[in-house]
C-alpha cells in the first residue's frame, strides 16, 4: 500500500493514477489508431498495418479526419464517432495534439493508451509542460504507456501495437525496454535465433505506466516466466519506490533480470540525455538490485542467456563450481572467469579423488579442473559428471568438451543427457567449436542444460546464478532478534535534531552526535565540552588519563584536516599544550572562529580492535543510503566498503558486512578473535533505524567504530543535517518502507485484567508465529482457512518467511502480542492482514486469534485498526469472504460497520466496507 507521498514536481504527479488494470493495453477488444495514414513510410501507417495484420481477437478503427478511410478500413473523425467501445487508443499525432486528444479519449472513456508520438519531456521544459497537460486530462482514470515508444506487443494474442517490422514469435520471456530502438535491434535478431516472448515492450518516457505496473502485472502472468529490462533511468523516488516494492514480490517466483548501462559517467550522462531523466550512483543501483534479488547483467546477450539458464537448472546453494574438461586451456579459462567473478573452485573430496582415479587414465589432473584428457569418450565424460556431481563439496558442475580427433560431440551429449538434472545444482555445458558440435548442443539444449560457446562465459553465468540466489536467499531468511532495535530512544533523539535546528544549525557537535548515537544503543565514548585549557585539564583528571582531545566547532566537520585531533594525552601538562596547539592550528587553517574550544575523552584502546566505518547519505532516486566498510584516516583511499538500503534487518546487516574485505579479518586473523558479529548485525539494523526514522539527517557517520570480540565503541560521529529551509513534506524518503511505528498501539482486555499490544508484523517473529500455530484448534484453523491446513504446512519456513515478510507498501500485518511475564518469551496470541489487491484500491482482510484469547474483544479491535490503516493508506474499499458458519466474525465485521452478505446456499458470507 502506498504511503501519502507529497507530490513533486514531476508531470505525472499533477494528478496520481488510481491503480488499474493494464489489461486494456495487453489484452484490448478494440484498439483505435489516431493519426492512422495511408502515407508510405508513416509510422501512423506502419503501426495501423501492424494491428490488422496480426489478429488478436478485436477490431482496429483508424481515427482520421480528413480521410473516409485508410488501408480500405472505415476511419471516423474522432474518437467520439468510434461506434464501439475502445479498450486501447494508440496516439501517433504530433506532441502539441496529444494532451487534447487523451481527453477525448478519457470522455470516451478509453481505459488504455500508448502514446507513440515524441517531443515531450527530452525536448525540454516545453515538453515537460505537455506532458502535465496529459496527466491532467487523464484525470486518473486511463493508464499510459509512453510518450516516446516503439508501442507494446502480445505475441501470444496477436497483438502488435507498435511501429516496428514484425511480430515477435510467442514465448515465455517479457522484454522491457526504454530504447525503442534496441527493441527493434532485438526483435530483429530474436527472430533469426527464434527466441519468443510473452510481452514485448517499449516504455519511453514513462508518464504514466512505470517498472512497478509492469513487473506487478507480468509477475501475475501465467504466462510470463523471467521478465529482462533494458533500463536507462529508473526515475524518480516514486518509480524507485515502486520498482523495488513489485520486484521484491516477484523475484521469488520469476527471474527478473536487468541491463543498465550508465557504469561510466559519460554514459551516465548520454541516458540522461536519452530519457530526460536524472541517474542516481550506479554503485547504489547496484546495491537496490541486491536488496531486492534483480540480477544485474552488463550485456544484452547475457540477459537471454540467463534468463534461458535460470529457466532450465536450480540455483546454486553456494558459489563452488566444478569443472569437468577433456582439454587444459579451456578448464583453466573458465577458472580465471570463475574466480574473477567472485566464484571458487570447488577442492575435490577424498572420496571423489579416489572414484575418479579408479577408473580415468593416470594422467588425469587429479585436481579441479578435473582433466578427463583428450581421449575421452562418452562413457568416461558421463562417469566423471555423474561423480563429481555428487560431490557435497560443489555448487554446481560445467562440462567442457573442444572437438579433438578422438572426440565424439554428439555421442556425448547424449551420454550426458541422463545426468542433465541434479537436484539443488546446476549443470552447464560449453561445446566449443562450430558446425561439428552443433547436434551435441542442440541435444544438452532440449535436455535443459544451457550450452555456451566458450567455458569462460559459462563460468561467468555460474556467478551470476550464485549471485542471483544469494540475494534471494536474503530476502527470506528469518534473522535474528535484537531487542535494543524494539526500545530505542526516537523521541530524545527527535528532540535533539529539534534543538540544533532551532538554533539555525545544520551541524551537530561531537557531543550532540554521540548523544545521538547513544539514543539508538549505539555505544560512544564519554565526551564533554572544555573551553579553555584549564577547563580541559579538569575534565580530563575527571574522565582519567591518558585522554584525547578534539576540536570543538559548530562549522568544521574534519576535524583532522586542520589539526584538531590530540591522541594519548597522558598528563596535565600533555592536555594543556594540546589544546593551545589546535586552537593556533585551526586558527591559522581555518579562522579564529571555528574554534569554540575542545571536546574532552578518555583514550579508549579496543584490544585487537578494528575500525569501521558506519555511514548515510541521500541518493536523489533512492533516498537514504548506508554504507559499512574498512574506517579510520585511510577510509578514502583504501575504499573497502558496501553500500546498502535501510531498513535493515540482522541478515541484510550481514549481506552487506560480507561485501568487504575486511568482513575476512572481523572473523579473526593472526591469532586474533573474531569480532562479536552478531553483536555487530543489530549495531547496523539501529543505525539503519536511525538514518529512516530521523529525516532530517542529511550526512552521518560514525569514524572510526572500534570494534573487536569483546564489543564496539563509536569514537567519533559526524551529522550533517537538511538545510534550514527544507520543507518537511520535501525530506527524502527510504526507497523501502520502515517498519510502520506509527500503528504500535497498546490495549486492555474486555475485563480489563490483561495487557496487549498491537504491532506490525517484523521478520524476525517467524520463530513466534510457529508456536502460535500450533495452539491453534482444528475448528479455528478451519474457519480462517476454509480448510483444515496440517500443521506441517502452516509452519513450514517457505511459507511463514512469506507472511512474516511484509512489503508494508503492499499489505499490512499486525501482530497482538503478549508481553513476558516471568521471564516467559513474547507470545503472539492474534493476526490480521490488509492485503491490498493489484491494480486497485480495494484490500482484503483476515484475522486469527488463538482459541484460549477468543471473545476477548481482540478481533474487533483488530479489525478496527486495519479498517483505520486502510483510511490512511488512500484505499476504497476492504472486503472479506468468510465462511458461513463463522457467524462470530460476521457480527465482529457488521459491529464496524461491513455490510454482509449471502447468497442461498452459497458456503461463504461476503464482507464489505466502503472507506
């Protein structure tokens, strides 16, 4: 569910859409062309040719009016005079006439447009304005496709709305793209390769239909297996928002795989160019993708190739590969590109060693690459995969075989065939040569193993498999607990922003950025302010030496920069020359008047201790951003650092850790122990709460985080805040919904004796929600599910991960949850649901109380929360089917006011609310 996002500039944001289904413009009945022509080489023309030559179903009506008919078909002079209902106008008409001619349609009420024609926003603020003019006259109630596009196709039905030469074969692969341009270039070579597609389409500009209605409407169709995007720009923090909101949901179920160019700057800016949009930091859209599980490929060829590869074998469980090769350069080629994209060789177990010199000829390399010598035949290649296959010591296998004198391709392929599927690895093929080992690769084809011409690309897409399934592994993976996250300060920290801003400054001191970091349980060094010498000395005798002292300044944020950082003080003496050596060196530096005096510590030494950097800064597309690396004076040139999207939970925490190269040290180096990691997870998940609770927060970083295997001390922070006169409605958001505190809510029982609270659902309550299933009875399980669920299936982790997942976007889930008592765990004892369904504005309700909490008044109060959220949320309706013999729930949904309904004999009760 979306949040109440104020608007922005942006033209489509004049007047928001209200969710529809694109059907109309995948599926129409009945399509009108306006600007159809008869003129040659008109795209108008091209485009009307297109529809009527490829039947998908429905009736074509050129709009024209200066002409009676067009291609012999009847044209009327507007769409008004169009005597049939139209699902679906294609504008091909000149920009200016564009705005115009959408309310014409909207009057006719045409449901679906695609607007071919260009000249809009690329052409600059004129364009921009024309673009408003259409969102305006849309009024809400068409959706979009373009302006600036090559149109969209359905091969499956037979549609063809687009200006390009052909029709796409039918397939099980939907391509999006924003360059009309690269859609021609690929449909063009997909019909010499005899690739197919389910959808075929051409966004521009996006106005109006976005990544997010796309990949939720193909994610929902059953005919759509992988969706591959060409994405220049992937907009503004609107489109970002919904982009990582549907890709999140549909990743799980269907491979979504993504080329961007714009790695370099210049490339960067010529897509800018192109689309008329702003590109944020590739390396953050790298990290969005990550968070998400969209596989990022860097050539068009790999977008296939994958999407064909991830469609025939499972995903890689790790990232250890085994070779198998009749040849030593091409094996050794494939472990360059293995190891080069983050893989390993996989070490051959004891076991593996000793079956596979048991029979191949001594020579062999008794190694991985496992060299199975330029001899081999069918039988000796099928007996080395099928043992190296069930080695438990690799991810996956791939098979190299180049064309030597003694080999047979294609006797070998078929050999290989019975070993094509082995469960939970992928097995990959690399026939080298050409016309000779064609039958051999058309043969692993149809058995479903995925065949490259050279084994360095194979090893290559091995990686991408592993990096695919690594972040899918992610998003479901139930992390732990950290119960400082649950009790954190929000309210002292608000209040600290609150003052420096009323104060008129954007920056923090030191003392004011650990009281910070203090408010979120993040551990700081004791700090306080001396602004004389003699001052300095005091506090330090207090604190106890050795100490440090650092410059104290409302303006200067680097404090090293000019001198303003005195380490190991260990006497009076050592305080007193430190301060007079900043308070000259910043004089002289900077000005007199950054120095306000010195902010007073004591030396703290971690033993074995490593530092860390902890950051955030704003993204214009994706908001908040985190970073986590290698920290200390060397941060900048050493760059060993990760960047992710908050909020994050222990396991995002941990993905992001294990990006680095110093995440091998934390574990423990050179006899020294292991970093606390755990510890170390839920220090990042209440920085990440910190950085998407508290907005006006610009710039944060806490340099260095000391950290070693006893614990983790900030020993300096730095905040930067939003400028004074940033309206509050305009601070970034997080590209991905925090946990919504806003709906934590206490209540009491009926009889006043128990104490409840009401939450949302967070991941980590899966361990939770498995005990709370399990007291349920068979009765309650039955009216919830309309079935009686087995417990096994209730409980199973693919299952609870999903409901304990919520994209607080999409739905809303909350918890009633009784707190310990006697040093009892926190026990869930009811849930309900808000599901929003796509396309609309209607949401769907459940609730499950446990037996022994029934008739405690938990379901109504429940309900009236979700019904509220459902107010706030912009939705219009909430509804439920309940079973016919759940009369409790009936009367709980009637007493907030849903209207019930039954038809005679129907098993189930309809619920509904108009909001």
């Amino acid at each position: 569910m979306a949040d109440s996002v104020p608007m922005t500039d942006r033209a489509h944001d004049v007047l928001r859409q209200e969710p529809q289904s694109l059907d109309p413009i995948f599926r129409p009945r009945n399509v009108a062309v306006i600007g159809a022509t008869e003129n040659s080489g008109a795209v108008g023309r091209t485009l009307l040719w297109n529809l009527i030559s490829n039947p998908f179903g429905g009736t074509v009506y050129p709009v024209n009016p200066k002409r009676q008919s067009v291609l012999g078909i009847k044209a009327y002079p507007s769409i008004a005079a169009v005597p049939a209902k139209v699902d679906l106008a294609v504008l091909v008409t000149p920009a200016g006439s564009v705005p115009g001619l959408i309310g014409e349609c909207v009057d006719a009420g045409v449901p679906g447009a695609i607007i071919i024609s260009a000249g809009f926003k690329e052409m600059g603020p004129p364009g921009v304005q024309l673009e408003r003019q259409i969102m305006e006259r849309a009024r809400g109630k068409m959706r979009i496709i373009g302006p600036n596009c090559l149109g969209v196709m359905n091969p499956i039905g037979g549609l063809n709305a687009t200006f390009a030469k052909g029709q796409a074969r039918p397939g099980k692969v939907a391509f999006i793209s924003q360059s009309g341009a690269l859609c021609t270039a690929v449909l063009d070579w997909s019909l010499k390769e005899q690739v197919g597609f389910s959808a075929f389409v051409s966004v521009g500009s996006m106005l109006d239909v976005g990544w997010g209605d796309l990949i939720d409407h193909l994610g929902n169709d059953p005919k759509t297996s992988s969706i591959l995007i060409y994405m220049e720009s992937i907009g503004d923090p609107r489109d970002a928002r919904a982009f990582l909101s549907a890709a999140r949901e549909v990743a799980l179920t269907k491979p979504i795989i993504v080329i961007k160019p714009g790695r370099s700057e210049a490339a960067a800016k010529a897509a800018a160019s192109h689309t008329g949009s702003l590109t944020g930091s590739d390396e953050v859209l790298d990290a969005a993708f990550r968070r998400v599980g969209v596989l990022r490929v860097n050539d068009i060829a790999d977008l296939f190739s994958m999407a064909e590869t991830l469609a025939k074998q499972p995903r890689p469980g790790g990232n250890r590969l085994c070779i198998v090769t009749n040849a030593g350069g091409p094996g050794v080629l494939a472990a360059d590109a293995l190891v080069a994209n983050g893989g390993e060789l996989a070490p051959l177990s004891p076991e593996t060693l000793g079956e596979l010199s048991g029979f191949l000829p001594a020579a062999w390399s008794r190694n991985n690459p496992v060299d199975v010598l330029g001899d081999a035949g069918e039988d000796r290649y099928a007996k080395a995969l099928e043992i190296c296959a069930k080695d438990p010591n690799n991810d996956g296998v791939l098979v190299i075989l180049t064309p030597q004198d003694m080999t047979e391709p294609t006797q070998t392929a078929e050999a290989l065939r019975k070993h094509a599927h082995v469960e939970g690895k992928p097995v990959l093929a690399s026939w080298m040569g050409g016309v000779e080992v064609e039958a051999g690769k058309a043969i692993l084809n149809r058995a479903g193993v995925p065949t490259f011409e050279y084994p360095d690309t194979a090893a290559r897409s091995f990686c991408s498999m592993f990096r695919y399934a690594y972040a899918l592994r992610a998003l479901y993976e139930t992390p732990s607990t950290d119960e400082r996250a649950l009790n954190v300060d929000r309210e002292r920290a608000r209040e600290l922003i609150a003052g420096v801003r009323a104060s008129g400054r954007t920056l923090l001191d030191e003392v004011e950025s650990k009281q910070l970091m203090a408010a979120y349980g993040i551990p700081t060094v004791p700090t306080a302010v001396a602004r004389s010498a003699d001052e300095a000395v005091a506090t330090a005798r207090q604190m106890g030496y050795p100490a440090v002292l650092k410059l104290y300044s409302a303006t200067i944020t680097h404090k090293t920069d000019v001198g303003g950082v005195k380490l190991g003080l260990r006497d009076d003496d050592a305080v007193r020359r430190a301060f007079e050596e900043i308070q000259e060196s910043v004089s002289r530096l900077a000005g007199a008047q950054h120095f306000q005096g010195v902010t007073v510590q004591p030396m703290i030494s971690l033993k074995d201790a490593y530092e860390i950097i902890l950051g955030s800064s704003i993204d214009p597309q994706f908001g908040p951003v985190l970073l986590f690396g290698a920290g200390g004076q060397l941060v900048e040139i050493f760059k060993d650092r990760s960047l992710g999207l908050p909020p994050l939970n222990a396991t995002l925490a941990r993905r992001m850790m294990e990006q680095t190269r110093i995440y091998r040290a934390l574990q423990g180096v050179r006899g020294r122990k292991p970093v606390d990691l755990t510890m170390l997870d839920h220090l990042l998940v209440r920085f990440s709460q910190l950085v998407i609770e508290q907005r006006w927060i610009s710039e944060i970083d806490i340099n260095p985080l000391s950290v070693n295997a006893e614990g983790a001390i900030a020993l300096d922070a730095r905040v930067v805040l939003q400028a004074p006169d940033t309206p509050e409605s305009s601070l970034p958001r997080s590209a991905i919904r925090e946990y919504p505190t806003q709906y934590v809510t206490e209540l009491k029982s009926k009889d006043g004796q128990a104490s409840f609270t009401i939450r949302p659902i967070r991941p980590e309550d899966e361990p939770q929600m498995v005990e709370f299933h399990k007291k349920l009875s068979e009765r309650t399980v039955r009216l919830r599910y309309f079935y009686p669920m087995q417990l096994d299936l209730r409980t199973a982790h693919e299952r609870l991960t999903r409901v304990c997942f919520a994209d607080y976007d999409r739905e809303m889930a909350l918890v009633v949850e009784k707190p310990p008592a006697g040093g009892a765990q926190r026990q869930i004892i009811g849930v309900g649901r808000l599901s929003k369904l796509p396309g609309t504005r209607d949401a769907e309700f459940a609730l499950l109380i446990s037996d022994e909490h029934q008739r405690q008044g938990l379901g109504s109060r429940l309900l009236s929360l979700l019904v509220q959220i459902g107010r706030d949320e912009g939705l219009s309706r909430i509804s439920a089917d309940i079973l016919a013999e759940n009369v409790e729930m009936q009367r709980v949904a009637q007493k907030l006011g849903f209207r019930v309904t039954r038809e005679i004999g129907d098993s189930t009760a309809r619920a509904e609310l108009t909001l």
